[in-house]
C-alpha cells in the first residue's frame, strides 16, 4: 500500500500545492469581502457616500482596512511561491520517507 503512495509523489505534491493555493486565495477573497460588508453597515444613508457628518472613529479604522489591503489583488500573485515550496516540501518529504522505508525493509 506505501509503495504504491510512492509512485504518486508528484500528484499528490502537485494537489497539495493547488489545494493550499485555492484555500488560501478563497480566505483572502473571504476577509476582503467581510470588510467590505461592514463598511457597508457602517453607511448610515446607505448611498455609499462617506460625508463628514457620517465618518466615525469605527469606519475610519474599516476605511483604512479596506484601502490598505492589497491582498484581494495581490493573493493571486503572491501565493504561487508559497504553494510551490509547500508542494516541493511534500514531494521532498515523501521521497525521504520512501528512502528510509525501502532502507528498513
């Protein structure tokens, strides 16, 4: 049964890293909506004009949030090395522990 997992180093590597990519971008593209969803509550005409009369402490600090988060557009592009290294890590791990199983037996 481990010997077959064996032969199936690169896919699984290759899941790993695609899987690690899609989860993190989804949560990414999940907290950027959040901030944009209280920002939202936070409009009280709910014309999505911000006047003087309606900026709070409260949606100054959302504001900044949703103005200095670069990570909706950036997660794309910045998480491809971050999957490729975790895919690397699994595929490395998994022939290391192939060497010292095939070595006890």
């Amino acid at each position: 049964m481990l010997a077959k997992l064996f032969n199936y180093k690169k896919s699984i590597a290759i899941i790993v890293s695609l899987a690690i990519y899609f989860i993190l971008t989804y949560a990414v593209h999940q907290q950027q909506i959040a901030f944009e969803n209280e920002l939202q509550k936070l409009d009280l005409n709910q014309d999505g004009i911000y006047t003087d009369n309606e900026v709070s402490p409260e949606q100054k600090e959302v504001i900044e949030k949703v103005q200095n988060s670069t990570s909706d557009t950036m997660a794309p592009y910045t998480l491809i090395p971050f999957a490729a290294f975790c895919g690397l890590f699994t595929f490395f791990g998994l022939k290391m522990i192939e060497k010292y199983t095939l070595k006890n037996n």
